[in-house]
C-alpha cells in the first residue's frame, strides 16, 4: 500500500522556480495548470531547474501530461 499526502500551495504568494526547486526527497511536486499558457509556463519552469546542479546527488526528473495539463517535478539518483 502507497500512501501519499498532497498540500497545496497558493499560486499567488508561491513562487514556482521555488516550488520545484524545494521538491523533498521521495515526494512529488505537482503543477495541474488551467490554461496551455500556464502549462508551457510550467513545462519550462520545470525544464530550467532540471538543469541545475544539486549538493546531494540528486537530479530533477521532470514528467509531462499534455492531456491533464499537469507537470510533475520529482527527485532520482
């Protein structure tokens, strides 16, 4: 059995470099998006810090869902 706890942020104080940036280990940092705009906004946001070096070993992974619109930001080794 998997359980997982979802908390969501306020779009509007919550900057979104920083949310993905502050994605914790084994835990997933979600964007669902209303409009193609804020999904391309997302989708690059998230690509930009996939690039980004971390000091712990991990890298961003970064999954896409056109049809939802969601972009997922989670951490690999």
């Amino acid at each position: 059995m998997r359980l997982k706890r979802i908390k969501e942020f306020a779009a509007e104080t919550t900057k979104l470099t920083e949310f993905c940036r502050n994605t914790p280990v084994g835990a997933l940092s979600v964007m669902e998006c209303d409009s193609i705009r804020e999904f391309g906004s997302a989708r690059t946001t998230a690509y930009n810090i996939k690039s980004e070096k971390r000091d712990d070993g991990y890298k961003y992974k970064v999954s896409l869902d056109s049809i939802a619109q969601t972009v997922t930001v989670s951490l690999t080794k």
